[in-house]
C-alpha cells in the first residue's frame, strides 16, 4: 500500500495502480486498498472504472456514505446514472 500511495502522490497513476493491485492479490479484502485502487483508476483518466468499483463497494458496506457519494460525484462527470443498482444508503443511527 506504501508504494501505491507514494506513487500516486508522485503522479505516477500506472504504477501506483500496478502497485495498489498486487497490494490488494496478496492481502485479506481491504475497503482501503480498493479504495486506492479507485482512486488510481480515475487519476488515470478511467472514470467509468473507478465508478464501477465505487459501486461495487457501496453495494458491500452500504453504512459508508462516502462510497455513495463517490457514485454520484463520478456518475455526474461520466454522465451516468447517480445509482448503485442493489443498494441504498443506511440511515445513519438507525
């Protein structure tokens, strides 16, 4: 994960994602890492890739609403529907 987040501070997306995939191949499911991995996708210019993982976490942690907010940011810059088919936001306290 260091060399992900060092390489993408860097501006160096291709390899920070290289480095966030084979990061994420070799460690137990991490929100973080995926996150990062995202994160790359759209530092590299790829929205629709970035969105689709968004999704796929939102439909997975449906309590974190940062996610679902992810989805509507880059569904808005890709001009895609803002929705995460097979999931809605958890009310917060309840």
């Amino acid at each position: 994960r260091a060399l992900a987040t060092s390489e993408l501070a860097a501006g160096e997306p291709d390899a920070a994602l290289r480095a966030a995939e084979r990061a994420l191949a070799c460690s137990e499911p991490d929100l973080g890492l995926e996150i990062l991995v995202a994160s790359c996708h759209e530092r590299r210019g790829d929205r629709k890739a970035a969105l689709e993982i968004y999704r796929q976490l939102a439909r997975r942690f449906p309590s974190k609403i940062a996610l679902f907010r992810q989805v509507g940011r880059l569904s808005r810059l890709v001009g895609d529907e803002p929705s995460v088919p097979g999931a809605e936001p958890a009310e917060p306290g309840y």
